[in-house]
C-alpha cells in the first residue's frame, strides 16, 4: 500500500510565500541599483559587480537573478514599459467623462515622466533616434511598447467613447498619430509638457470633432 500523498500544509506554504516574496523585493532592490547606475554611468559602466555591493550581496547573486548583463537590462527596460503603461492608464482613467482632458493629462504624463526618468525617454525613443546609449540593444524592442500605449489608449476610447463616428481603422491610425507625435517632441521638445500636450489635444479634439469645455 502506497503511503498517502504529502501536501502542503499551512506553514510551508507560508514559507514558500516568504521566499517569493523576499526574492521579488531583492529583484527590485537590484534593478533600483542597477538604474541608478546606468543612468548616471551609462551602459558600458554598468557592472554586475558594482549592482551586488550596492546592494550588500555576492555578484554570483546577480548572475543567478538575471543571467547576464543584457538580460538585466532587457528586465531594466521591461519594468521602466511597465510602470509607464500602467500610469498612462490610470491617467486615462481619471477622466472617464472628458475625452480630452484625458488625452492632455496622458500626454503631459507622458513627457514630464520621460523629462525626469532619461531610462524611460530611451526606451520610448530608441527607435526615433533617441538616447540609446543607456540600452543599446532597445531599439528593436521600443516600437512594441509604442504598440501597447497605442492599445491602452484605443481601449479608452472604444469603452468611453463608442458614439464617436469612427470605424476602427479610423480610430487606430487617429491614436497611433497621437502616439508618434508625442514621441517625436520627446525627442526634439518645442514647447513645455503643458503646451504641447494642450496642442496634442487640441488636434484630437478637431479630428474626433470633439469641443473643448
């Protein structure tokens, strides 16, 4: 007769719960360090070693995590897509009733957090001509996350905004010219955050006839 089958009871689940999320708070810890560093060092003077004694552990630890340098900076870049598509959404979604308010404040966002964050201007600009020494190797990675703003600002407009008289060929390419400007005033900015997300707006709001209160 075979002996009854183990099962995880509550204080090992616990445990493995411990450890998932000690090893998520470390990954964060090192992709924080790892940051700062490209940032102020850029990506030839980013080293594993120095990533591991900024944050107290071996660099052995690092390798485990990330596998090698590019892997870490393919997580760098992930996590900065991430955080900006999550905040364009929640912007959006601040202003449920006002189409254009919306798309101004997802604008503004959208330049004031890659004026102050340059790892997310690179990974929004790689492919326009921006500053890909921070990752090199982002440029063929970049227009997938244009891609996705692009999807999280249709998704906006098909859920609030159905009655507008566009089929969706006709509201993909409205969105995806919305996308492509504010990434060419990333990289070469005219005017202030504010200004040229009101001038944004104002130019969605002509071609979705859409009056601004």
């Amino acid at each position: 007769m075979s002996p009854p089958a183990r099962t995880v009871g509550p204080v090992a689940g616990a445990r493995s719960t411990f450890r998932e999320s000690v090893r998520s708070l470390l990954r964060q810890q090192l992709l924080d360090a790892a940051s700062e560093s490209l940032i102020f060092g850029g990506w030839n003077q980013l080293k594993m070693a120095d990533v591991a004694r900024e944050v107290g552990v071996s660099r052995q630890t690092v390798y485990n995590e990330f596998g090698n340098k590019t892997s870490l900076g393919e997580a760098l870049a992930m996590r900065e897509a991430e955080r900006f598509l999550d905040g364009v959404a929640a912007t959006l979604d601040e202003h449920p009733d006002d189409l254009l308010a919306a798309i101004t404040a997802a604008v503004e966002y959208t330049l004031s957090a890659a004026e102050v964050n340059p790892l997310l201007k690179a990974v929004l600009t790689a492919t326009r001509g921006g500053a890909t020494e921070l990752l090199p190797f982002v440029t063929t990675r970049s227009g997938p996350i244009l891609a996705a703003a692009t999807t999280v600002l249709l998704d906006y407009l098909n859920q609030h905004w159905p009655e507008i008289e566009l089929d969706e060929a006709e509201r993909t390419l409205v969105v995806e010219s919305i996308v492509r400007l504010v990434v060419s005033h990333l990289v070469m900015p005219l005017a202030s955050a504010a200004e040229v997300a009101r001038q944004i707006s104002w130019l969605a709001g002509r071609i979705l006839d859409q009056p601004r209160e």
